[in-house]
C-alpha cells in the first residue's frame, strides 16, 4: 500500500486538558508521522467522561466534542493532526479510512479490537496499569492479537512473560531541541531544588517532600519547586512553590533554575522527567524503580537510592549540594547522556514497525 494511503489512529483515553507524559508521547509521534505527511488521527474515548456531574447526556456529548476538537491547550500538536470524541455521530464512517489502528492504553484494547476489524493493530503499552484492572484482565490484554510495543527493557520482560509473542521495544525520546541547557549549571541557585508532585502513589511524592523537609533542618536556605496535574493534598510549607498544570515552556524553564531534580517513583513504565531534567543540567537524584535504568547510571549521570527511603534520598540531595566536583560530574555526564535520547531515534523505530 502507498504510504499516502494510509491513516493511522491512536487511541486515547478519555480527553484531558492537562499535561500527561503518556499522552505527551503519543502526541509527539502524531506530529512526526505528520511532518512525514502521513494522515494521522486521535481517537479520544470519551464515553464515560464527566460521569461525576449531574448533566445530561447530551450535553456531556457536545461539551467534549468541542473540547476534543480543539485540542489540548499544553501541547502544540500539529494542525495536520485530527482529533475526534467517540461520542462524535458517524464516529466510524468518519474514520473507515483507518488503515493502522494503535491502542495506547490497557482500557482501549477492547474497543481497537472490537471496532477496527480490517486495520493493522498495535499496543503502545507505557505502563504495567495494574491501577487500571486486575492483572489477569491486564495480562489479557498483552494477547489480544495485537503487535505490543513497549518504551523500557523492564516493561518488555513483563510483557513478553505474559504474552505468547514477543513485544517490540522503543524506548522513549525527547525533543533535545528544546529540552536542553538554557540557564548555565553554574548560575544556579544551588538550594533550589525541583520535583515532580502527583497525588498518585505510584510517584512517590509524598517521600521526597519528606527527604526535602529533613534537608530544609540542615539548609535554611533550601527552597522547592514543583510541577504537576495534582491537587495539593497536603499543606505545605511556604517555601515549596506548587506549578500546578505546568505547560511544556515552563517545565523546561524550572528544569533550568534549579539545580537538582529528585524523582520519588516507586514504579513507572520510563519516568520521563528525570530524563527531561537530566537534558536541562539538573542533577538528577532518583529512586531505585526497574525502568529508571533507561537513562539512570549511579553515581556516573544520576544518584540513585531505594525507592521509600527518605533518609537516603536527603543523604543523595545533601551530597550534591555540598559536593561541586561530584555535582558538575553528574550533570555534565547527564546532559551527554540524554542527548542520546533524540527524538528521531525513536519515531524511526516507530515508523518502521507500524508502516512496514
């Protein structure tokens, strides 16, 4: 078939307006197979969207079929790029053109089987999403007939132990055009510190606010930044600052005041931040999750500790503030390190697999 011919369709979960790193990397793909002038559609599966309030159907409909056509507000994707609602009329007719269909998401397999009988099917799998079912239905969802692809050497162990075919695997990039130095490591505030803050267990924030805080007795002068979706759960004290829906612009932009970046992961599927921060001269204190091992090498680009263990984690940040030389290492191997991680390496792995 002519690649002019073709459509390819992620699908999504349902729509939302705020920053999301799985969905962050969907859209970065969308826009590469765009520039390659290569039709590309998003299906957002938006059914069951705002369930929590009390409005009818109808309207739920048209609120997200307005929202999904616009697009989200964090993230440029290119124009190219249509996005749809499943609760849009006509929804199939208006993509009976698909010819390559991509699940992105455990709660999307069933509808990109049931649904697209004649394209060819894919599993962009960016997490082990035991919060999103019980493991036998995730498992399940590895055997599906559709060719997995997964973003780390750990998902991929995972997958491949639980699926009778083997998982493609492409890890993750990041766009080292705009992710990179822009503020010089040594003009930095050595006491300001970033983090990721996230209410989701799996993050861990709640240990490194607490390493943070057994910092903050030895450093008066110590101060933190964080970035995320989340409420805030908890009150904190006055010298964290809280960025709540940060776009792509100003996470690159706290990544280049501060001078180190803690990561509290207990498990994730790559952990996109570190690595951005890393890219940025941000030193790099990270717990000890399978998929970190992508980017992270202890004490050669990043610090790594037991994840839960704030002790060691302050003892990491403690370490880095006092020690330049060790500092300057880091960061120095840090941003070589994640250069590797261009976006292109990826995308042309992506492309082959899907298109070939």
């Amino acid at each position: 078939m002519n690649i002019k011919d073709r459509q390819i369709c992620f699908v999504l979960p349902q729509f939302y307006n705020h920053p999301s790193g799985g969905y962050k990397v969907v859209f970065e793909y969308a826009n590469r197979f765009a520039k390659d002038n290569i039709n590309v559609v998003i299906l957002f599966l938006n059914d069951n969207a705002l369930s929590r309030f009390y409005i009818p159907k109808k309207i739920k409909e048209v609120i997200m079929n307005v929202r999904t056509n616009l697009g989200p507000k964090w993230f440029s994707l290119d124009k190219k790029v249509k996005c749809y609602s499943s609760t849009q009329s006509n929804l199939l007719k208006k993509l009976r053109h698909v010819t390559d269909i991509i699940a992105t998401d455990a709660t999307t397999v069933k509808y990109v089987v049931n649904s697209f009988h004649n394209a060819n099917k894919f599993y962009f799998i960016q997490g082990f999403e035991n919060w999103n079912m019980d493991l036998e239905e995730l498992y399940e969802t590895y055997n599906c007939g559709l060719k997995n692809i997964v973003i780390s050497k750990s998902l991929k162990k995972i997958v491949d132990e639980h699926s009778s075919y083997k998982a493609f695997y492409i890890r993750n990039g990041i766009d080292i055009g705009k992710y990179c130095i822009h503020i010089p490591v040594n003009n930095r505030n050595k006491y300001l510190i970033g983090m990721l803050y996230s209410d989701s267990k799996v993050k861990g924030s709640e240990y490194v606010i607490q390493a943070l805080k057994r910092v903050k007795q030895s450093y008066p002068k110590l101060e933190v930044i964080m970035f995320g979706t989340s409420k805030l759960t908890t009150k904190l004290p006055k010298w964290f600052t809280y960025v709540k829906d940060a776009t792509q612009k100003e996470t690159i932009q706290i990544y280049n005041r501060i001078n180190i970046f803690v990561s509290g992961s207990i498990n994730e599927g790559f952990g996109l931040t570190g690595l951005e921060a890393m890219a940025c001269g941000a030193a790099l204190v990270t717990t000890d999750y399978p998929a970190v091992h992508e980017y992270a090498i202890n004490n050669i680009n990043s610090i790594i500790v037991p994840t839960k263990d704030t002790k060691m984690m302050a003892h990491a940040i403690i370490r880095l503030i006092d020690n330049s030389t060790l500092h300057t290492r880091l960061t120095t191997n840090g941003v070589k390190d994640a250069r590797s991680f261009a976006w292109d390496v990826s995308y042309k792995k992506m492309k082959k697999i899907i298109l070939n």
